[in-house]
C-alpha cells in the first residue's frame, strides 16, 4: 500500500509520521504486518491503547515527534 494521500485516520496519521514501510512498523511494534495493513485501510482506523503504548515508545526511540491528537480520532 502506498501512503496514504489525506491522513483522515489515527493509524493513517501515525505512518505517515514514521516514515516507516507497513513491514518496518509492524516488526518495530511487534505486530504481524497484516494488522497495520488493515489499520489502515480501516474506516475509523482507531488505535488501542496497547498499541498506542508502543507507539509513543517507537517514537520516543526514533525521535518522532508523535503527540495525543495524532493517535486520537476527530483531528
């Protein structure tokens, strides 16, 4: 899947920050890469807090500025 071109969702918001691919994400959050293929191409693309957990420490070790409006619905 190619980025997304408007960032409307949480998860959709969030890998567009990383600049990660699908496969670099999942394996850095310790997920399958079929789940942050179908995050994104959620609908409503909402984040859990588990994985907002990993999340916020993923981007604290790569120095991405990532803040509560990005993982949160209705920016």
């Amino acid at each position: 899947m190619s980025r997304p071109q408007e960032c409307s969702t949480p998860w959709q918001r969030v890998y567009a920050k990383f600049g990660l691919t699908q496969s670099q994400l999942a394996k850095s959050l310790g997920r399958h890469k079929s789940k942050i293929s179908r995050a994104l191409k959620d609908e409503k693309g909402l984040i859990s807090g588990r994985d907002q957990e990993a999340l916020f420490s993923l981007a604290k070790s790569l120095k991405v500025n990532l803040s509560p409006e990005d993982v949160t619905p209705g920016r």
